[in-house]
C-alpha cells in the first residue's frame, strides 16, 4: 500500500431537484447523470480528458441503466478511456462513491475522479409478477412454438399484476418513515419541534438561493432552475394543518408530508483529486476529504433504523482526535426532521453514549445555528442516491467562502446503517 495522500475537493454541481411525477418524470437516472456530468465536465473544463475514475449510484434503477457510472461517463464528454463503476448503499451511495474515488487518490491508484449518484422515483422498474415471469422464461426456453404456447396453458389474468419497488425494510415489512415514528416516540421529539426543524430548513434554502450561493452548484435542467419541492413561503401555522403521514390510528402520530422528505427525482457530482492534479490544472482546492465512516446498528432487534451515524460519529472523532464541537458547522442529512432531533438528542444523553457508545461522559449539545446553514434535505428533497453528493458539493463551498474550518456530514440510510465524514480547509 501506498503513502496515503490527501483529498482535494474541487467541487460539485447537481441538477435541481424535482418532486416524483414532475420535471423529470420521462428522464431516468442515465439522462439526469448525464446531464449532472456534463456540466461538471464543462465547468472544469474536463472535455476529453481522461480521468482515474467516474463512481456514480442509483437506489432505484433498471437493468437496462447496466453500469450506470460508465454509460454516463460516455455520454459526458469525458475520454471514452474514463472507467466508470456503480455502487448503492440507499441514501448513503453518493458519499459512498466520493469515498470510492478518495481511497483511490489516497492510495495512488488515481490522481482524479469523479463521484456522485442519481434517483429517479418517477421511472420506476416494474416488472411482471413471479409466475408469469416463469412462464415467459419457460417459453423461451422451449424449442418449437406448440411447446412455447403449451407454457401459457392454464394462463389467469391475475397473472398480470406487477411487482412494484418496494418501500418497506424486507426484514421488517415496516417503512422508512413507520421506522422513525418509533424512534420519534423513543425519543420524545414532538410535532412542533420537527415542524420548526423542517420550516426552517426551507427557509434557510431559500435565502441561499436568493444570495447566490447555488448559482455555480445548481444547473439548469428541464425548465427547472431551483428545486421544486422548496417552499419558502409556508408557515408553522401551515405545517400543523397537516396529517399524520405514517402513524395514522394510533393518535400520537408526529411525521407529515412536510416534516419528512418528499420521493423525488435528482443527480449530483463532485471531483475530486490530488493537490498536485488540481495545481497543474489550475483549478482551485475548496477543502479537503479528511475521513469518512460508516456503521450499523441492530434495528431489526429494536435499535432506531435510522440511528446508526450517531455510532459512526464518535468512531471516527475518535480517530481524528476530535471532539462533536470541533466543527465550524455541520451537515446532517435531514430524512425526517424527527432523524435530525433524535441523533442530536442521543448524542446529549449520559445513558444512551454511556450504555450504547461505551463513552464515560455524552459526546454533548451542537449550536444549533450551525447545522445545514444553507437548508437541506427537508426542503430540497431527497433523490437517495444524490444527496450525499450535493451534501458535499454544498459543504466544500462554504468552507472555502468561509476561508477555513472544518465541517461534520451525516447521512442516514435504509438497511439501518450510516456514512459520516469529515471535511477541512485549512
């Protein structure tokens, strides 16, 4: 193995995000990352050039998107000599593929690339049902067309019924959003409180964008030019009109369509290299990628689905020598506003850091201020294999407007794990 080196950060763009059944409802995952790579070719001025690597990600997708990374590297204006990988890990995939490309830079196998991810909850795979799918397989296989009809003997319309995606954890049969109802109810965290998380989540959005924070991080794409589910103009008064979304009998249900992220459509990318890549190309370092972690917990046996970044947190402080102040800001990824207040709650409390992180005292409170200073995923939506990207891309440019810090990423994940990292510009 190689000397580690360090990670430069040059930069993100994204495509705005657009609700399900929207902008993009007819584009799929290969023309949103197409798109998402060719403006950061064209911003870099990367045409034709041959990179180490392009690492892109789908939760949801085709077979026919194949190997997603390398199609859209060939349609990005990229040298066709660009290798290009696919990797999933649900909402976690586009740090995952950043940290793909960071460990190859680390460790000498490249000097730049690319990592990034795109959903689409609007082009959806649905596929025929189990017993047809047989029978069709059966056909094929058969020699002659009697004996290809034969398989269709016996032939039922109920046979026609489609498999969709499913939206439940396969090893509870429960949601996402049914999952942080418990820990919602866990954890004390009431409806007002998620309800101000998520109203101020759009608001800080929103002024970011009319400041011009997003104008070099945001391109254009299909008539859309800021992310559509972004609702500057809502209101407490609003939000508690809404209903229960996922607790709807019981009478103490507490999320709702606005204080948990909305399916939605969407792409982002960031490059990444060496300093010395970046110097003798001339383009700037916003930060550096310091360290990334992940972890898991037992949700199936009764931890929170969506607690496991408040595991990966102090593993990796640890490592770094880092207490949970240590950060200029931070960047938590906001599945439900109730995520959010539960991790922050847990990280406060003696017994929970004591009994479960095996810390002597609580890792201790965050100023609140600091968290998603520029909004996040409450208000700008969340395309699960995009917002680790757009996290990043967002995080490198405000520590390099700031000039110096550190900052913490948090994401969450279905499958009941979490991908947290540390980014600094020094």
């Amino acid at each position: 193995m190689r000397t580690i080196r360090p990670v430069a950060v040059l930069g993100g763009v994204r495509i705005p995000f657009a609700r399900q059944n929207t902008g993009y409802n007819d584009v799929g995952n290969l023309g949103m990352s197409v798109r998402t790579l060719g403006a950061l070719v064209e911003q870099f001025g990367l045409q034709g050039k041959q990179l180490g690597e392009v690492a892109m990600g789908a939760v949801i997708k085709h077979s026919s998107d194949w190997n997603l990374g390398r199609e859209a590297a060939l349609s990005s204006g990229l040298s066709p000599l660009t290798p290009g990988i696919t990797v999933q890990r649900a909402c976690g995939t586009s740090l995952d593929t950043i940290n793909l490309i960071a460990t190859k830079i680390a460790t000498g196998q490249i000097e730049v690339g690319i990592g990034g991810g795109s959903d689409s909850t609007s082009d959806v795979p649905i596929v025929y049902g189990q017993a047809l799918r047989r029978r069709l397989l059966a056909a094929n296989a058969a020699k002659t067309p009697k004996e290809k009809l034969m398989q269709f003997k016996g032939f039922g319309f109920s046979e026609l019924k489609p498999d969709f995606p499913g939206v439940a954890e396969p090893r509870t049969g429960k949601s996402m959003g049914q999952h942080c109802e418990d820990m919602a109810k866990q954890w004390n965290i009431s409806r007002e409180a998620q309800d101000a998380w998520a109203l101020t989540s759009h608001q800080k959005l929103a002024a970011a964008y009319d400041r011009g924070f997003f104008d070099d991080l945001v391109v254009p794409f299909r008539g859309l030019e800021r992310d559509n589910n972004l609702r500057p103009d809502s209101s407490i008064e609003k939000l508690s009109t809404l209903k229960p979304a996922f607790d709807r009998t019981s009478g103490r249900g507490t999320l709702t369509a606005a204080n948990s992220t909305p399916l939605t459509d969407g792409a982002a990318a960031c490059l990444l290299s060496t300093d010395e890549w970046a110097a003798a190309n001339g383009h700037e370092i916003l930060c550096h990628l310091v360290d990334v972690q992940v972890a898991a917990v037992d949700f199936v046996h009764g931890e929170g689905l969506l607690m496991a970044p408040t595991i990966a947190v102090p593993e990796m402080l640890k490592r770094n020598g880092l207490t949970l102040q240590d950060f200029d800001f931070y960047e938590i990824h906001e599945a439900f506003a109730a995520q959010v207040l539960c991790t922050l709650k847990a990280w406060e409390d003696p017994d929970y850091c004591r009994d479960r992180l095996g810390l002597d005292a609580p890792l201790g409170s965050i100023d609140r201020d600091k968290i998603n200073p520029n909004g996040s995923s409450l208000a700008a939506g969340h395309p699960f294999a995009a917002t680790g990207a757009r996290i990043v891309a967002t995080a490198a440019k405000e520590l390099a407007q700031r000039g110096s810090g550190r900052c913490l990423i948090s994401i969450c994940t279905a499958g009941g794990m979490g991908v947290v990292a540390i980014l600094e510009r020094r």
